[in-house]
C-alpha cells in the first residue's frame, strides 16, 4: 500500500468522498487496460475541474505517490496501467462539451469526452472530427491526446496532432497551463506538439481544443477482394503510386475476415486471402475519376471482386466489420497480442512473411489487420493465457515482430503509444544521447519520474518488470542502435 | 462443469462459464453502451468492470463480497454490451450465473433475495395467485380513490407502492389462454403480468395477426417464460418454467409461436441455452426456441394492410428486442407505415428505460435517473404517442410521461399498428 490513510483523506477533501475508490473489489477494474500488463492501484480519483486535477495532483507529489491518468482505458500499450500502482486519476467525470464553434470550426471539450461524440455534436453543423480510431465509441479525446492516436480515416488527413490547435493540461508538477492557441497559428517551440502523444507522462490535458472538418459531398468505400495478401499490398502501391491520397486504405486478411464475418456478419466473403477498403471522399466529379482510378488499381493486381458501397448504411456495415475486427478475434482465441509496428509501404509484403515466419515458428497463428496506406501494420497473435508460460512466449515472438519492423526502417508504434509494453525496445531507434533529451522534456513538465511512470522511456528500476518481459528482450536480441 | 475449474463460487454447477468469461479480452468498446457506466462514470459499473471481478472471484483473487453483489446487482442485464461486443461475450448468460452464485450464498441482502424468490417461484409464475393479486389493481387504477390519492400527495411517501402507481397505466380486462384456446398455425404467448395488466395489448395483437392472414390462438396451459427468474439468478426455477412452455406449445402443435413481450422472447430463444446441460430436453428446448418469432419480426415477413394512426411517435426500443434479438428496423418500419403518422426519433431511444424486469423496484436510485433521462427526451420532442414492445418499459414510461409534465399516450406495438 503506498498510499496513506494522509493521502486518502487529502483526496476525498479535493474531489469529495464518492469520487474517491479504494475498496479492493472497486479497484480490480482499473488495473488493465485493453493489453496484456495489469498492475492495481491503491486508489483511483475522478476529479470534476482542471482545479481539482491540479490538487489531486499536487497531493500525490506532495505524499510521494505515483499518479496515471486514465481516460476509458482503451489503450493497447499499458498507458493507463498503474505500473508501480499509486492513484490513478481518471478523467470519467469530466465529459462536458465546452463550445462547438461552426464558424471557427473548432470545439473545446473535456477530456473524457468520447472520441465519437465530437463528431456526433459536430454533426449538425455538416462537420466532423477527423482521427477516428477504431474504439472511438468507448475511447476518451483524452487518451487521444495522450497517445497521439490515429485510425483508419488518417491517412489523407493526418492524426491526432495535426487536429488538436490547442490545451489547458496541469503538468506533472502540477502547473496549470495553456500550450498551443485558439487559433491555428501558434508560434515559438511547439510545446502542443510535445504534449501530444507523450503518453500521459508529461501532465493531463484538462480542455482541448479540436478541429472540426467538414463532412464531405461524396463519399464511396470500395471493398476489394483478393487471393493473397502479396496481390492486395502490391495494389495498395499502385494506388499510391497512381497519386490518389484515399480518406482510408485498409486491409484484413483471411483469419481476421473470418473472425469478423463470424461476429459482426458485415457480408465479408470468409473465404477471401484479404481484402482491401479503399474509401474515397471529395467533390462528386472528382471522386467518380478517383473511383475509376482505384478500381482500375485493384483489377490490375488481380482483383477476384470489387463492391462499391455509396449509401451511408452500406458504407457503415463495411467499416463496421474493420472497426470491430480486432475484438471479434476473441471469438476464435481467449486472447490476442494485439502489435502495432510501421513499415516502409515498399517493405510491406517482405515484413508480412517475416511476421508469419515468426509467429508459425512460436505456434501462434496471426491474424493480419493494417492501416496499409500508411504501411501501419497490427499483426494479433492470438494465444490462450490460461496455458502456463503462453503469456511470456507470446511477448516474445511480439518482440521479435517489433525487431524486424525497425529493421526494415520503420517504428516501434504507429498509434497505439510505446507505454509499458515498448519502452524496453526504445534503445533499438535511440541512442543514449537521445533517450537523456526526452528524459530532460519530461522535467521541463516536472516529471520526476512518479508521473505515469515506467511509460514511454526505458526505466532502470522499480517498475516492476517481469521475468517474461526480460525474456522477450533477451530473445529479440541485444540492444543494438539501429 | 467440475466443481474443482471454479474453486471461487459457492454454486459449482450454474458457475460462470470459464470459456464465457475468456471471452472477454477488456477492449472497453462495451463502456459507453452500459447506461450505469453513462450514469456513474465508474468502470466497476461497466460490463468489463463486472465480469473482471467474476474473473477474480473464479480464480479466488478475492471473495464473493457484499461489493461485488453490489456492482452485479446494479446491472440493469439490458444487454445493450452484448450488441456492441465484438468478441461476441455472452454478457447475459455470465450475469444471470453470477446472480445465481449470490442466491446460492448471498454476501448481503440474503432475506431481500428469498422475498424475491418466494414471489417469482409463488405469484409471478402461478396465473390464479397473479389473477387473484391483480384484480385488485386493475380495479384500483380506474377507481376514483387513484386521483384522490394522487391529488392528496399522500403516494410521494409510500415508496415501492407510489413508484408502481406512477408506472400503472389504466389496465384493460385481462387476456387469459382460456379466452382464445382454439388451434391456428400461430400460437401467441401470453405470459404472466402481460396477460393480467396488458389484455389490451393481447388482444390487439390478435386482431393485427388476423388482419395479416395468420390464424392465431393462446394455447391453454402456457405460463410465465421464466425471464425474471433467470435474471435473479434463480436457474432452477427458470428451468421448470421453460419445460413447462415446451411441454404446452409442443401439445399445441403451433409451427410458430409468436411473443410481443421483448423480455419473453429473448428468454424463449435462449431455452436452447438455458437447458443445454438437461439430456431430456436439451433438445425440445432447442427446437421450441427455433420456433419462437417476435410479434414485429413475424408481421415484416407478411402483408399487413396499412392502419391509421393520427399524430408524433417516438418509437421507444426495449433492449431485449433491440440488443437481445438485435431487432430495431422492423417495429420502426411497420409505425412508418401507418397513415398519419410521423416518427420522432428521439435521443438514446435504444438506451434501457430502467424498468428492467423488477429491476425498478429493487434499484429505484439508478432506475429513476434512467427514466428521468427519458423525460427529458419527451419533454424536448413532445411526442402523442410513445411506443414500445414490452410490458416492463410500458409502465416506466407511464410514469416518465408524467414526469415530463406531457400530455401523451404510451401503447404497445401493437395496439399501435391496430388503429384505424
């Protein structure tokens, strides 16, 4: 127990006693987010204002006791776990809509606001919000905010950052501050950017300013089947070789389809090798040229069928099968590793049969979704925990996917955030030198290390490290500067 | 399953399902779905929350404890979780088991339980002591004494007893099997309170089935579906119940037997379920549930002459028919068309009313703020007519209407698609 009855007390005078947990059965939740590390927290906090986060914050730095904030606990690299326990401060109360500015195109919220409800309120206005990742109904702007997350509809325009003009956070020390502006033009070092996709290691956002597009004319989703997931990427180049920058590019390959048709019935053909959704969005003239464009794309690297959705509903049904495709994998194992690794759009079919190399050499079958436009791939060993030492051995294939990405060129994390799960494989893309910049960024926001820790950074001591995770890193090999 | 898999429970045999429990690989996509997550915002109220802590009392991580009945009880088992799920996790059957372990060995509230059960085993499911217990109560909510009662405020401080003279609507002559026990090729299930306090609606639905060219009929001998039991966790007397449904409809040689209470009829669907683990009507029970069609799902397969109804509706989901049969499209499609109408949709039309069974009764706190939410939504739309598919939400909304402060009248489906 790190937290004293001092602490306790402290918190419920901040936030008021029903928003205070600290009953066991009450804190079991809590300790997992949508990954494999789980850790309990002593307590957990629901602040309602930028006020009593700065308190709650404060309080905690003042009894020495590690805070990590959480939005819906979504996340899928350990982020919101509480990994040397502490109070784990979430943001579940603060879910007002502040302003939706149609002229400015801008809306201001808190940040447990789902992701999905800006572009419900936005709605009326003919706008939207743009980064749609695919738990956007549960997930928090938030923990978007934190993870700098992306999703299907980023790769024509851009993700969470690029989105999000402006925050008031309280920083680790708790400070309360505004980075980025109002407007869209801030100017000096681009602290916003430094804050965005820290992984809730610098501070919590406590209102954030986002952007609203508007709703396109013309939208067509074009569904793409194909015989193997070689002839779907080698499409994915062509279109963009051919200059088409498409709202979305998305590929499933066989395991998933089956998984996904099986659980959400979207009329995906089960028996495909993998399929490719391209959607496209614009001025009606220019889409239908896109279209043709595409579906010329598409036939030309051997195509078995191609559906063209335009209705909103058919449209939904297609993205609803994507959206729901990684969770639909429960249906077919107990559990999955769900990576997220980016490759080179050029590496792409080269990493995917080292992938399956791997994962067959360890006995894991893979289930393959990607963001294939942006070469984001999301490979799921699926795996059964309740099987002694599984857990370990599935980290460490993980690991060794995560290798061969970073040795093709790519990166450790494409949305999903480093967390808890990478931070050990950060040393593969940094060097030493780089790793002390970051470290000093995060006391520049008065994080001294007790701040969602062992997030993010590689961290000697007291994170509680398991043997398993040892493991993965001594398998995937020595921490070499790539 | 053995006793030695689920060391944690006290009830091995009606246990959690371990492969259930797997299922779940806490993506969160259920949160925002639950409408205790939307009320509380804490995630021990969320489906992921309460089937974690099932995890931890099977693996004993932690003792089945008055905090954990707590968050399972709060559970409204509306199953608007299991419609967003996509690893397809039976949240309703591990809640209806997990329930079952607290009647087996209650951490608290033990005599609440047995009340519970004394009433659903000793009224609920036998028609005469229903019929005998309700008389009364139809007689009361058209007598005078009601209004003077009201009037006089004296209903605000008889807790239970007032909230249920907020729900009571103004019951029509009760609907009983005996009144309609001929042969057809549809036979329509009449339940236990449905049959007693919505003859009405029975009865309407009768006359809609007629005008679409089935020839109905209410085989004799039918009783309550065993819904409530069932989720109170009370399997064994859900089980009579349902062997006792299979042994009427089979007798009545109905091919379809259809059910316009959405709880009824996703609780017959499942009897397949529900008896799995009985080798004598394992079976029948899957068979019967194959034949079991919601009132709405039977009439969008047939050709139903268009009737007239004058005014706004705001059509009203019940979760068990939307989230438990995944039905939504056709209750909608078949008020669209009816002549003078205009369909109002209103804002969380999908999310549970907080009737819930008896589920009012027992946690008036969460139920009220759910139906407060629903006021809300009739006082910012105005709608005449609210309609819905199920006795429980009928009476909820009864009581949301005057709430709103609006003038409106709440129907089932079909009394709605039975004006002309």
């Amino acid at each position: 127990m790190t937290v004293s009855a001092g602490l306790l007390q402290a918190l419920r005078d901040v936030v008021g006693k029903e928003h205070v947990l600290h009953k066991p059965e009450d804190l079991l939740v809590y300790e997992l987010d949508g990954t494999i590390d789980r850790s309990l927290p002593d307590a957990v906090v629901f602040p309602g204002n930028t006020e009593e986060v700065q308190a709650v914050v404060r309080a905690c730095n003042g009894f020495d006791v590690p805070v990590t904030p959480r939005g819906a606990g979504t996340g899928l690299s350990g982020g919101a776990v509480p990994t040397r326990q502490g109070v784990v401060l979430a943001t579940a109360r603060m879910r007002r809509i502040l302003d939706v500015d149609p002229v400015e195109r801008t809306a201001t919220v808190e940040p447990g606001v789902p992701n999905i409800q800006l572009s419900e309120i936005a709605a009326e206005h003919g706008l939207f919000y743009a980064p749609d990742p695919s738990s956007q109904k549960a997930c928090t702007i938030g923990g978007n905010v934190a993870e700098n997350a992306g999703g299907p509809h980023c790769l024509a325009l851009g993700v969470t950052t690029n989105h999000v003009i402006g925050m008031e956070v309280v920083t680790a020390s708790g400070e309360v501050e505004w980075l980025g502006s109002h407007g869209p033009d801030p100017v000096g070092y681009d602290l916003r950017g430094v804050f965005i996709g820290s992984e809730g290691t610098l501070g919590i956002a406590t209102k954030v300013v986002v952007r609203l597009v508007p709703v396109p004319d013309t939208v067509v989703t074009l569904l793409a089947i194909f015989d193997d997931v070689e002839s779907a990427s080698e499409t994915v180049s062509a279109v963009i070789g051919a200059g088409l920058v498409p709202a979305a590019l998305e590929m499933m390959d066989r395991v998933t389809l089956q998984a996904a048709e099986a659980g959400l019935r979207c009329g995906y053909p089960p028996d495909a090798g993998a399929v490719l959704l391209i959607e496209l969005d614009g001025i009606e003239e220019v889409v239908r040229g896109q279209v043709t464009q595409a579906r010329a794309a598409c036939n030309e690297h051997g195509a078995t069928e191609i559906r063209t959705a335009t209705e909103p509903a058919e449209r939904e049904l297609l993205w609803k099968g994507r959206k729901g495709a990684i969770g639909a994998l429960g249906r077919i194992a107990p559990n999955y590793y769900l990576l997220d690794g980016v490759v080179p759009r050029s590496r792409l079919v080269e990493t995917m049969g080292e992938v399956a190399r791997i994962s067959e050499g360890y006995g894991f079958p893979v289930a393959n979704v990607f963001h294939a436009g942006d070469g984001n791939l999301h490979p799921c060993l699926l795996f059964d925990e309740r099987e002694p030492g599984t857990t370990a051995r599935v980290l460490e294939a993980g690991a060794a996917i995560m290798r061969v990405c970073v040795e093709a060129g790519g990166a450790l994390t494409g949305e999903h955030g480093v967390g808890f799960e990478k931070n050990r494989f950060m040393p593969w893309l940094y060097s030493e030198t780089d790793l002390e910049n970051m470290r000093r960024v995060r006391g520049v926001f008065g994080n001294e290390g007790a701040f969602n820790p062992c997030k993010v950074l590689p961290e000697g001591t007291g994170c509680g490290e398991m043997a398993h995770q040892q493991g993965a890193l001594a398998a995937a090999g020595p921490d070499a500067y790539v | 399953m053995a006793a030695s898999e689920t060391p944690g429970w006290p009830l091995a045999e009606d246990a959690p399902d371990t492969a259930d429990l797997a299922k779940c690989v806490h993506c969160g996509l259920c949160v925002n779905a639950c409408p205790t997550y939307a009320i509380t915002g804490l995630e021990v109220e969320s489906p992921r929350g309460r089937i974690h802590l099932a995890r931890a009392v099977a693996e004993e991580r932690i003792p089945l404890t008055e905090a954990v009945q707590g968050h399972w009880e709060l559970c409204l088992q509306c199953r608007a979780c299991e419609a967003v799920c996509p690893s397809g996790v039976p949240y309703g059957r591990i809640m209806e088991r997990a329930r079952a372990q607290l009647d087996a060995a209650p951490p608290s509230k033990g005599w609440e339980r047995r009340l519970r059960r004394f009433a659903l085993r000793n009224v609920i499911a036998r028609p005469r002591v229903l019929a005998a217990l309700l008389a009364p109560v139809r007689w009361f909510a058209r007598s005078p004494l009601r209004g003077l009662l009201r009037r006089s405020g004296v209903l605000r401080f008889t807790g239970p007893l007032g909230r249920l003279e907020a729900q009571l609507g103004r019951p029509g002559r009760p609907y009983r099997p005996r009144d309609n026990a001929g042969d057809g090729d549809v036979a329509l299930f009449t339940g236990c309170v449905m049959s007693e306090l919505f003859g009405d609606a029975h009865r309407a639905s009768m006359r809609v089935l007629e005008r679409s060219g089935a020839r109905a009929f209410a085989p004799r001998g039918q009783g309550c579906c065993g819904a409530l039991s069932a989720h109170d966790g009370d399997l064994a007397q859900a089980r009579r119940l349902a062997r006792a449904n299979i042994a009427t409809f089979e007798a009545s040689g109905a091919e379809t037997i259809v059910v316009n209470s959405a709880g009824c009829g996703a609780a017959m669907k499942e009897y397949g379920e529900l008896l799995a683990g009985d080798p004598d009507s394992a079976d029948r029970a899957e068979a019967m549930a194959a034949r079991v069609i919601d009132f709405s799902e039977y009439l969008a397969g047939r050709d139903l002459p268009a009737g007239r109804l004058e005014g706004r509706i705001a059509y009203q989901d019940a979760c068990h028919l939307a989230h438990a049969q995944g039905i939504s499209a056709e209750p909608r499609a078949l008020l669209g068309a009816l002549d003078g109408c205009e369909l109002v949709e209103t804002e969380g039309a999908d999310m549970c009313c907080g009737a819930a069974g008896i589920y009012s009764l027992i946690q008036p706190a969460m139920s009220g703020e759910l139906r407060a939410r629903k006021a809300a939504q009739f006082r910012e739309h105005k709608p005449d007519v609210i309609v819905t598919a199920n006795p429980g939400c009928q009476m909820q909304y009864e009581a949301a209407v005057r709430e709103a402060g609006i003038e409106a009248r709440v129907l089932h489906l079909a009394e709605a698609l039975d004006s002309e």
